[in-house]
C-alpha cells in the first residue's frame, strides 16, 4: 500500500515538472502578446469597475453609497485590501 502511494506521489511529481516545461512556451508566447498590446490587467469579476480591474479602481468607488455601506457585490468579498492599508502606522 505505501509503494503505491509512493509512486503515485512519484508519477504526480514527475507529470507537474514536464507539464510545467511544457507551458513554458505558451506563457512566453502570452507575456509577448501582453507587452505588444499593452494590455492592463486581468479581469477578474463582471459586476463592479472596482473588482474588474484592480489597479485602475479608485479608493472611493467601495463606498459610493455612502462610507458606512456594505459590501453589497459578492466578488468585493474575495478581493484583500492593498497591502499598504493593511500596515499599522507607526
């Protein structure tokens, strides 16, 4: 039983490293096509211009409602603050 757990672990291992430089190409190829484009980042969710692109969103935008509202897109919920908010102040 632990052999074949072991080469199980084995085989996992081994197919990661050869898909891994198998995609090297292709993310290359995509890093390229980025830069030419000029393309910002990637959109992550559909609902609000603050969770589709994260560093295009001005600070206000969570709060247009009003500064004490709730979160009321459930994609806010997934997205962390910028680290330099989450510093304590000194």
């Amino acid at each position: 039983m632990v052999g074949a757990l072991a080469l199980t672990c084995a085989g996992l291992v081994l197919h990661a490293s050869s898909e891994a430089r198998n995609a090297r190409g292709a993310l290359a190829r995509n890093a390229s096509l980025v830069r030419r484009l000029a393309l910002t980042d990637l959109c992550l969710c559909t609902e609000a211009n603050y969770t589709r692109h994260l560093s295009m969103a001005d600070l206000s935008a969570p709060f247009q409602d009003s500064p004490l509202s709730l979160e009321h897109f459930p994609s806010g919920a997934l997205v962390e603050p910028p680290v330099h908010l989450l510093e304590k102040n000194p």
